[in-house]
C-alpha cells in the first residue's frame, strides 16, 4: 500500500510557499521582540517617522510637504512614500500597514533571488530564497519601515529581467530598451542611487555584441523610458527647492564630510565589512569562487549585478561613508552576496566526496551555513531591532510627546532628527539636519553660525542630543539654550546612546537661563 508521502512532488509553488512562509516568520520574530504583538509598536529608525509624515500629508492634503503649507523635498524615496499614502488616506493603521508592505518587499526579494539563476533542481532557489528570508539585514530592513527593501528587491527583479532579456539576446530591440528604461525610472523612485545600477546595465548593453545601428536606437528608447520618470523628478524637486536632486543628497553629504578626511581605502573596507556581519560570513568562499568563475568563463552577463555591488559600495565609501544603523545604506547588496555565495558554496562542496576530509569539511561547511542564518536572526537580528526601537521610543518619541502636550500648536521648533516630532507634534519646523530647512546646511557643522542660525530663526525651542557632535557639544553650552525637558527624566529610561539622553531647550536669546530649572535638568542628564 502506497502512502501520500511516496507521491509527494516538490514543485516550485512549494518552494515558493515556504520562502514566503519564512519571510512572515522571519518578520513576525523581529515584531514580537520589539513588543509590536502587545501593543508597543514603533519604528527603529527616526527617518522612518519622516516618511509617514509625507505619506499623511500626502493623503490628506495633497501636498508634498513635511509641514502642511510648505512644500520640501525631505523625502528620499518618492515611491516609497506613494506606498504609504494609502494606509493614511484608507483610515488604516499606519504602522500595521508599513509592516504589510515592509513583509512584501521581503517576500519578493527573496522570491526574486530565487529565481535569478535557472537551475535543473529545486536545491539552489530554495537555499537562497531560505538565506534571504533569514538574513538578518534583510529582515530588519523589512520591519524598519524604510524604503531600503523596496530599493533592494526592485534591484534584485531588475537584474533577473536583465539576465532574461539582454540586449544582446533581444538584438537590442527598442522595445526591450523602452522597458529598460522605465526599469531604471522605478530604481531612481526608489532611492536616487538607482541611476547607477541603470548606468552600469546600460554600458553593458552597449557593449555587449551587436550592430551600432541597433545599439543607437536601444539607447535612445531608454532614454526616452527613463525620462518619463526624470523628468517630472528633477521638475518637483527643482519647482519646491531649487535643487535636481532631493535635499537630503546634499545634507547628509555636508554633514558627514568631516568622514571625509579618513583614507579612502579604511572608509572603503569599512562598507565591504558591513554586508557579511551574519551567516552570510560563511559565504565568502562561495562568493570568491563564483566571481572568479565568472570572468574566468567570460560569462560577463553575471558579472553585472557583482560590477554594481562593487561600485555601490565604492561610492558610499567616497561621498557618504557612515555605518550606522547596520549599514542601512550597504544593505542592498547583501541578496546579491547571498545569491552568488550560495551557489558558489553549492558548486564547490562536496558531501559525497570519497575522500573523508573533504567530505567532512563539506558537511560542516553546509551545516554550519543552514544553522548560523536562523541563529543569527534570533541572536544578532531580533534584539538588534528591538533595542533600535526601545531608543527610538524612548528619545524621539518621547520628545515629540512633550512637546505635544507643552507647546503651541503654532511653535516653531527646531531639531535635527525631526520624524517622529513632525508626526507626533505637527508644529513649524526648523530642520537642523537640512532635509527640509535647506538653508541651514552651509551652516550646520559650524557651532558658531548654527547658533546665529537658529538666533535669527522663530524658532521658540530646541530638540535635540546633547552630544550630538562637536559642534551640538559646544552649541548646547551656551547660555543661549535653556533646557526645560530630558528624556532621562522618565522612570523607564534607559540610555542606550553617549548621544543623548536627548533634551529639549527652550531658546533664550537674551542669554540666560533659569538655575534651579537647569541644574536639575543637567543633573537628570547625567553631564
């Protein structure tokens, strides 16, 4: 008598129902350490507040704008926040509906890396598919309510549709090159960024083999693609700042130039680290071996997405080279660290070896893989986001609070991580990081000229960390600066940052302040 099981086949809906499953899972973990299933939700990430500030505005104004009134271009991610916009203008939980799109980017993601290699068996797009699930990057990056996974998973779709259409196969049909080009729209939506993987794809275009005839006419309907999204781009962010590309471009480059003056090699090692902090460590000879493999057998059509990997992080290392927040901004490359490292571990193990010592060294190399993913998610990953949101909570949250419950509806505030004030108290804002205070960024790594900037300004408060940077150190010492509120003042605060705690201050342009008010601040400060 024959049983169920002996019938069973594997097919690629159930590969795909178990990626998929995993994703949820995978989310659900990060969600439940963060205390989301009881209740307490949040954000790890004070930007993210940012971007559902312009999706309500979005929803319930029509307008592009922090600020109800006053246009801005703090919005990284224009389609990110298109995505967010509904759950406001539907009257639906907004953080519920971030977790449901941050979970489908996860989803597709790992479907899309599953499938970017065609293979005979089921085996390799199930090990990958699992991988990417399971990285803890990845999945934080889901549940961070950023658009860095949309970013990631249109990227990862993007060179499956080049590997199933290249220009060279297609005989550069133009209307191949139309789509590669609307491709490309999406990518700069996404994250401006994009343009590169564009850049990169379409010089591969024109020399992979073909007539130049052809090649011509490819290229002009990518331009003509491309510019459906460019243009109407640059023209928004050119009619509300002045500027072609959004603010935050130019701000966070200003603020962090002095990172600038670290060699360029160490800034470069650092963002090559950032992708393999987890299992994906244990990749690296996979990965090696499969680039090599690659250019060795001039299969130059692969070598695409490991040219954009490359060049991605190389121009983080010279214009924005931070690490914080896990590498946020090198986390896009990760899904293709997983994809060639897994199918290069695959290609080069071999359990069935005749030979003991390879055949060992095989199986632990493989077991030590498929146990380290799911460890390092319930290990590294999970208490990684919810210490990242307990900080979001307690510092930025909580500021925003009391400054809804203790200021005028029509204040003027002025702070540098402005997300979930913006949304929590929506008042004037003076944006000191620049995002949507433009003005303010030829100032703003200049504690003297930030003061006068802020003197100058209608601003009547001051939100910010204390020990933000040198300049925030030297600013916040001024009698200028009166603080009349401190995060360590909560009962269940706990610091988590040499930053903080953060303070809010009110601005005293006379140049003086109340003692026992701020001494009793200072002390709660721990300074």
């Amino acid at each position: 008598m024959t049983t169920p099981l002996r019938h069973f086949r594997f097919t690629p809906l159930h590969r795909d129902l178990l990626i998929a499953g995993t994703c949820v899972i995978s989310q659900g973990i990060y969600l439940a350490a963060s205390g989301a299933a009881k209740g307490q939700t949040g954000f790890p990430l004070d930007d993210a507040w940012i971007y559902q500030t312009y999706a309500r505005n979005l929803a319930q104004t029509g307008q592009w704008a922090f600020v109800p009134g006053v246009p801005s271009t703090g919005s990284t991610s224009i389609l990110w926040t298109l995505l967010l916009a509904p759950g406001h203008a539907l009257s639906m939980d907004a953080f519920w509906w971030t977790q449901l799109l941050g979970l489908v980017m996860l989803i597709l993601t790992a479907l899309g890396s599953a499938r970017l290699f065609v293979t005979p068996n089921l085996r390799q797009p199930l090990a990958i598919g699992l991988a990417v699930a399971l990285e803890w990057h990845l999945v934080w990056a889901a549940a961070s309510g950023m658009e860095t996974l949309l970013f990631t998973g249109l990227i990862v779709w993007f060179w499956l549709w080049l590997r199933r259409h290249d220009p060279a196969a297609m005989n550069h049909s133009w209307r191949q090159g139309l789509v590669f080009g609307v491709w490309g729209g999406l990518l700069m939506l996404a994250r401006p960024e994009g343009v590169v993987a564009l850049g990169i794809a379409g010089l591969y275009g024109v020399i992979s083999p073909g007539q130049w005839g052809r090649k011509l006419i490819w290229g002009m309907a990518a331009g003509i693609g491309f510019s459906i999204f460019l243009i109407p781009f640059f023209g928004l962010n050119y009619a509300i700042a002045g500027q072609i590309w959004p603010n935050t471009f130019y701000a966070k480059q200003m603020e962090y130039q002095a990172l600038w003056q670290i060699p360029y090699w160490r800034r470069l090692l650092d963002q090559l680290f950032l992708p393999v902090v987890g299992a994906q460590i244990l990749l690296l000879p996979g990965f090696v071996s499969e680039v090599l493999g690659i250019f060795r057998e001039h299969k130059y059509s692969d070598s695409v997405p490991i040219i954009w990997t490359l060049v991605h992080l190389g121009l983080y290392a010279a214009r924005l080279p931070v690490v914080y927040q896990h590498g946020r901004y090198a986390i896009p490359v990760i899904s293709i660290l997983v994809i060639f490292g897994i199918r290069g571990m695959l290609q080069l193990a071999r359990p069935r070896s005749q030979r003991i010592s390879i055949r060992l060294a095989s199986l632990t190399w493989l077991t030590s893989t498929l146990v380290l993913f799911p460890v390092a998610l319930i290990i590294l990953g999970a208490p990684a986001y919810r210490r990242d949101v307990a900080f979001i909570q307690d510092e930025m949250v909580s500021a925003a609070q009391w400054v809804a419950e203790n200021t005028d509806t029509h204040s003027m505030i002025a702070a540098h991580d402005i997300g979930a004030l913006g949304y929590i108290a929506p008042r004037q804002i003076l944006d000191l990081a620049g995002l949507i205070s433009p003005d303010v960024i030829p100032s703003m790594t200049d504690a003297n000229q930030l003061t006068v900037f802020i003197l100058q300004s209608d601003a009547e408060y001051l939100v910010a960390f204390p020990r933000w940077s040198d300049s925030y150190a030297i600013m916040l010492a001024s009698p200028h600066f009166c603080a009349v509120w401190v995060a360590s003042e909560r009962e269940s605060y706990i610091a988590r940052s040499d930053l903080g705690p953060m303070t809010v201050y009110r601005i005293s342009r006379e140049g003086g302040c109340p003692v026992t008010r701020q001494a009793s601040v200072v002390r709660n400060r721990g300074d």
